[in-house]
C-alpha cells in the first residue's frame, strides 16, 4: 500500500494551507518575502488545488483520479460529488467523528481494525460510507488508553451536522450526504474539473 510520506508543515507551507486543517495546532510563522510570489498560470493554480485536496486527504494520485472518473459519471456537479466521495471515505468520518486527532491517524486507526460500520468490522480507510450507516469504535478498543485519551481531547470537538453522534459518544450515524458546506477549508473545487477535463 503506496503512503504519503511528505512533512506535513513543509507540504502545509508549500500549497498554502494551515495545519489546523489537518487537525495539527502548531501554525507556522510566514516568511514576508514569500508573499510577494509571481503570478501563477492557470495550469499552475488548478495543478495546486488538486495537490491540496490531495494532500488534505491523503490520497495518492491513481485513487484521485478514480474518484474524479466516478464523480464525473454521476448525477450532478462533478466538483461537488468528487468532495462528497472524499467526505465519505471512513478514515475521514473517524476523524470528523473527533476519535482522531488527525487524518493520518485516523487513517492508521482504521487499519489496525478499531472500528465497525453497521457492525462489521472494517479495516479499509477509504471504505465509502453510505446514508444510514453507523461507525463505532469496537468493543476491544473502547478500553484502549490511547482510543480514551483521544476521547478525551477531542470531547469539544463539533460533529458536522450530516453526521449524529451518539450519547455515550462511541459511535455515529450517516444521517445525510455531506454538502458542499460542510467543507471547512477552502477549495475551488472547479479548478480541479478543469484540469482533469482537458
């Protein structure tokens, strides 16, 4: 299995993204002679928001592009479904869920096998969910010191609303499809259709 390796403050820096993002709290200092950068083509700014939404994800670029072929074939637009497909991917619905601190570990949790949907035991980060399906934390896991210190941090943290947390807060349930306002980080989305469109 191919994985993203890049420092991720490096990377973060690079595509103009702020770590909390990606969960990390550390934000870094910017550098005054990198905000006077030439101006970039187009090509260049489409090629750079793929790049993030890549990176934000953590997927490699032959998935990416799997994701784009589908969210072009399906009803609606095609910028909006491709965000969708990555909202639903479940290593990102555990990490939404607040039971990772970031996306990688989340992704890293998923394939230990600490978790169930609809419970079953799934150990595919880029498993889709679908509408109805419930994500829980094993019963082994949920006595894991590290699965309740995570808890613990991550109490505060808000679900979005396409997702309902339950009460005793170890598992959730798909209550919608993600919309497009559901994303928290800014993307234009339709620069990545155009670049894959030509």
């Amino acid at each position: 299995m191919a994985k993203n390796m890049q420092p991720v403050l490096k990377r973060c820096k690079t595509l103009g993204l702020s770590p909390a993002v990606l969960g990390y709290s550390k934000e870094t200092r910017r550098n005054p002679k990198q905000q006077f950068r030439r101006k970039q083509s187009e090509y260049a700014m489409q090629l750079n928001e793929k790049q993030k939404v890549k990176f934000i994800y953590g997927v490699l670029e032959k998935q990416f592009h799997a994701y784009y072929e589908e969210a072009a074939r399906r009803q609606g637009v095609t910028g909006e479904n491709l965000l969708q497909q990555l909202e639903r991917r479940l290593d990102n619905v555990v990490y939404r869920l607040g039971y990772a601190s970031t996306r990688r570990e989340a992704r890293q949790l998923v394939n230990h096998g600490h978790f169930t949907v609809n419970g079953k035991r799934v150990n595919i980060p880029s498993f889709q969910v679908k509408l109805g399906d419930v994500v829980a934390i094993c019963e082994k896991s949920r006595s894991s010191v590290r699965i309740k210190t995570i808890l613990e941090e991550q109490a505060k943290k808000a679900c979005p609303k396409w997702i309902e947390k339950s009460n005793d807060g170890f598992e959730g349930k798909i209550i919608a499809l993600p919309a497009r306002d559901d994303i928290d980080y800014e993307v234009s989305e339709h620069l990545i259709v155009e670049l894959y469109s030509k």
